[in-house]
C-alpha cells in the first residue's frame, strides 16, 4: 500500500512538471520600434511643422496613438521598406495649440505579440520675435 501511494505521488509531481514551470517557454516581449524620426531628436521646428517616423510591420495598426505635449494628433500610415525592414511610415503635424518652448512627440502602440511600449522625441520650437527685437532693427 505504502508502495502504491508513492508511486501515485510520484506520477502527479512529474505532471505537474509537464506544465511549463520552466521560463524557456515564454516568449520574449518585442516593444514597437520608432526609427528614422524627423525633425530629428532635439532639433528646432516651427509650429504646425511636419514630423514622421518608421515603426515596423510587427505594430498592429489600430494600436497606433501619437501625441504632441499628451494633445492627440492625427496621422497618415503608409506601408513601406526601410532599408531591410517592412513596416509603416507615419506622419502628422504638430498642433497649433502647442505654445510651449519643446514640444514632446509620444508614439503609443502595441506589437503583435502584445507588448505595448511608448517611445518618443522631443524638439524645440522656433519662438516668435519679440515686439521689442523687431522695433530695435
């Protein structure tokens, strides 16, 4: 009897074992990439100015947010090669509301494998002349 019970315990802590208590089987979260991003990083740009950046083919499109300063900003996603990578080409325009000396771009998505990450740049906005400096020239 005492036999048969260890045995039926042995036969339960092996299948027990058979259910990933190993961390190999997990797969490795890939965040969405930003590459190629213009106006470049820090770079001065006026209001309203045009930015773009690459993120891979792994971003699920419907995850796509962009933020200029947390103000959501409407983008164009076109599909596209960079060098030996496919993915997509999105492009907006910085908000008119932005008055503010840097402006922080923010891209928000989620990858294919569900690992959602945020990455971003910040550029400096050209300031307008002071009434002063113009009326000294």
């Amino acid at each position: 009897m005492k036999l048969f019970s260890i045995l039926l315990l042995i036969a339960f802590s092996t299948n027990s074992f058979a259910y990933g208590g190993s961390s190999s089987s997990k797969k490795a979260c890939i965040k969405p990439m930003m590459l190629e991003a213009t106006p470049a990083h820090l770079s001065e740009a006026a209001a309203e100015a045009k930015f773009s950046f690459f993120t891979s083919s792994t971003t699920l499109l419907h995850s796509i947010k962009v933020e200029a300063n947390k103000i959501p900003v409407d983008v164009k996603i076109v599909k596209t090669k960079l060098a030996h990578r496919e993915g997509y080409r999105i492009s907006g325009s910085l908000p008119a509301e932005i008055k503010k000396k840097y402006v922080r771009i923010d891209f928000i998505a989620t990858t294919t494998n569900s690992c959602h990450g945020v990455d971003g740049w910040l550029l400096k906005m050209e300031q307008p002349e002071s009434k002063e400096a113009a009326v000294t020239e």
